[in-house]
C-alpha cells in the first residue's frame, strides 16, 4: 500500500507522480491530442493561392478522402488480422479439447 504525506494544506499528494495513474494515461492521451490537433489544423485551413504561379495549394477539405481511405485502410486491416488470429485460436482450442475427449474416452476404454 501506498502511504500518502498530505502536506502542510492537504493537497500536496495530489501533485505528486508516485503511485499515479497520469503518467500511464499521458502516455495515452498526449498522442491523440497532437493527431486531433493535426486533423483540426488540417481540415479547417483555407485553400491558399501562390502569388506568384496563381496555382492554388490543395489546403482545404479536398484531401479529407485521402485521410479517411487511409484511415479505413488500417482499420480494415487491423480487424482482420485481430480477426484471423481469434479464429485460429479458438481452432486450437477446439482440437485441444477433441484431443482431450479422446484421450480420456480411451482411458476409460482400456479399465474395461
């Protein structure tokens, strides 16, 4: 167990890292937020035109297709793999249990 010094006011074993769940959940949270400030910058930016050339710089919601296909892409992928390796398991299992059926179907088989 862990023993907690609350401090002159009370409130100092708040702040401390010592038996706290916030470096395990920054871990967690800080990527996500960078990736969501990254997708807000990213789909709310205005499509801006280069002064010199007029040609436009391909800045706004045109390039949302492109994150999202990206984004089914590994998604698809990894539910199918998440998928596949389930199904194997549970086959290794159901012949382990065959095989232990009839293990112990022929033990009982040679006491009589």
């Amino acid at each position: 167990m862990i023993s907690y010094d609350a401090g002159k006011f009370g409130l100092f074993f708040i702040l401390q890292l010592r038996g706290s769940v916030l470096p395990k959940a920054l871990r967690f949270a800080v990527p996500n937020a960078v990736l969501a400030v990254v997708c807000h910058l990213f789909l709310h930016s205005e499509t801006k035109v280069d002064p010199d050339d007029g040609a436009s710089l391909l800045l706004g919601m045109g390039n949302v297709s492109v994150m999202w296909s990206s984004y089914t892409f590994v998604l698809g992928f990894l539910i199918v793999f998440r998928n596949n390796q389930a199904y194997q398991r549970f086959w290794q299992g159901a012949v382990t249990v065959s095989e232990i059926s009839g293990d112990w179907f022929d033990a009982i088989s040679c006491l009589f």
